[in-house]
C-alpha cells in the first residue's frame, strides 16, 4: 500500500460559518480571519494504492467555476491534477476510482473538466466514480439552506456519462481491500467517511467534513453549514471514542497547516489534539 496527499488548491469561507456558535474572539486566536472576516482553508485530497487499485477520494473544487464563483470563494494556489501526479510518477488515465465522499462543490468539482472543445468530462477517464444513492438524491433536490454548495454540473454529468457508481449504505462497508466506510448525516446526508487499514495496524480516518481541520476535534467547534449540527455532535463522540487509543490518525482535508494527526485523552478526559504526524511515520 502507499498512500498520497493530493493538494488541490486553497479557498476562503466565513470564519464564523466555519466555527458555528463558537465566539470569534476564541476561534480568531486559532485560525485568524482577514478583513473580511474570511478564513483560508486547503482543499486536500488523499490517493490510496490498494492492490491494483489507485483510489482518490475527493476531487477539491476544480476548474470549471465561473468568475461569479470565484469571487465568492476566492480559490487561489491551484494546483492541477496533471501536475500533482506527474510529481508521484502518475497521470490522470491511471486512477481506477474517485471516492467522493459528498458532493458539496469543495470537494466534487474537480471530478469533471472542460475538455478542448468546451464539453464537460470526467477528469478521470480510466476511473469508476463513488457515491451513495441517498446522498444522490438529496443533493440532486437540495434543500433551500444547502442549495448553494450542490451544483449540478459537478455530479450530474458523471451520471449521465455511465462511470457514477453506487455503494450501498451499510455501516463498515467494504470499499476495498483496506478501505471500509461509515456514514455520518450532520454535515449532510450520507457523507461517507474512508477508514483505512494500514501495514501497520494503524487506521487513517478520513474525516472529510465531520471534522475539518485539527481545530474542529473539539465537540462544541462545530461548523454552521452542517444540517444537522446535534447529530454532528454525537458522531464526533463517536470518532473520539474510536481514535483516543493511539493506533487511530485523522487526515484533515481543509486544514491549512495539518494534513494527518494523532488525538489524546486529557486527565480529566477530554479528547483533543495530539500531534501532527506524516503518512510515513504511521504507514
């Protein structure tokens, strides 16, 4: 097994939608906005060699959006998928399959680009792409308060190209030979969170949106976006319980400086942060 982190890109959010009821006098002191009260935020992608199979899970926000979008999000420091392959001895043609873990446009868009001629294609030519029938649907008739992050053109056009695929929404399914899934519903509906076996023992939870970054791990640092942020609330309990015993590593997709760590147990039990760590030291 190898594993690759894939650096897409960066773009900005609303610091007080990124840190939910949290006061920005406490989250300013972590992740500090600029003038405009917009955080940076890294959209990080992880490419895992199983066997035969090169899987990327998420895409990051792409290409295709149009001026309008950018100066909404601001995304900046892309960098193309050509380019971050060619770096790990790698092209496009040779990912098997596009894990995405939901279809909010951070981390759908780059699955589909425009091709020389203006067609929208999928990126990956020689790739299966993932998701789940529920979460297709709930993004294909979005609710008025999610409608914004699910844009069409991001999923829809890989349906209509035959390469969409559905995993059946079974807790602990098995997605490969050293990948299982679990599915959480606060951030949205039947977002899939990758749990990867490692040669190790070590597992390496790919948190997506449940928790962003290594300064979401704590329980009430919940972000505004979510649906149901209660239910958040206990599937974050539920991660602590699982990665507080030392063999278990969190990959944060959308934090700027930590791209893989470890959680501990205080004295008094509280679960927080542990220690940035590489894909090396726990492989």
């Amino acid at each position: 097994m190898k594993l690759h982190i894939i650096e897409t890109g960066k773009f900005k959010l609303d610091g007080g939608a990124m840190f939910g009821v949290v006061p920005k006098r406490m989250w300013q002191k972590l992740h500090p906005a600029d003038d405009d009260n917009l955080c940076t935020w890294q959209m990080r992608c992880l490419l895992v060699e199983d066997g035969n199979r090169k899987i990327l899970i998420d895409t990051g926000v792409g290409k295709k959006q149009d001026e309008r979008f950018r100066k909404h999000f601001y995304p900046h420091d892309d960098i193309l998928f050509d380019d971050a392959l060619r770096n790990i001895g790698l092209n496009k043609s040779d990912i098997t399959d596009v894990l995405l873990t939901h279809f909010h446009f951070d981390h759908v868009g780059g699955a589909l680009e425009f091709d020389q001629t203006g067609n929208i294609v999928p990126t990956f030519p020689n790739a299966k792409y993932w998701t789940n029938q529920v979460h297709y649907d709930w993004a294909f008739e979005p609710n008025a308060r999610e409608a914004a992050s699910f844009l069409k053109e991001n999923f829809v056009p890989l349906n209509s190209a035959g390469v969409l695929h559905f995993i059946d929404v079974e807790e602990g399914i098995r997605f490969s030979d050293h990948i299982t899934l679990s599915f959480v519903y606060g951030h949205t509906e039947a977002m899939m969170i990758p749990y990867i076996s490692l040669p190790s023992g070590n597992t390496l939870i790919y948190c997506a949106d449940l928790i962003p970054s290594h300064h979401h791990i704590p329980l009430p640092y919940i972000m505004a976006y979510d649906m149901r942020p209660l239910e958040s609330l206990k599937e974050k309990q539920i991660l602590h319980e699982k990665a507080s015993d030392g063999k278990h590593f969190l990959f944060f997709e959308h934090d700027l400086d930590v791209a893989c760590g470890s959680l501990t147990r205080t004295e008094s039990g509280k679960t927080v942060f542990g220690e940035s760590v590489t894909l090396n030291d726990i492989l």
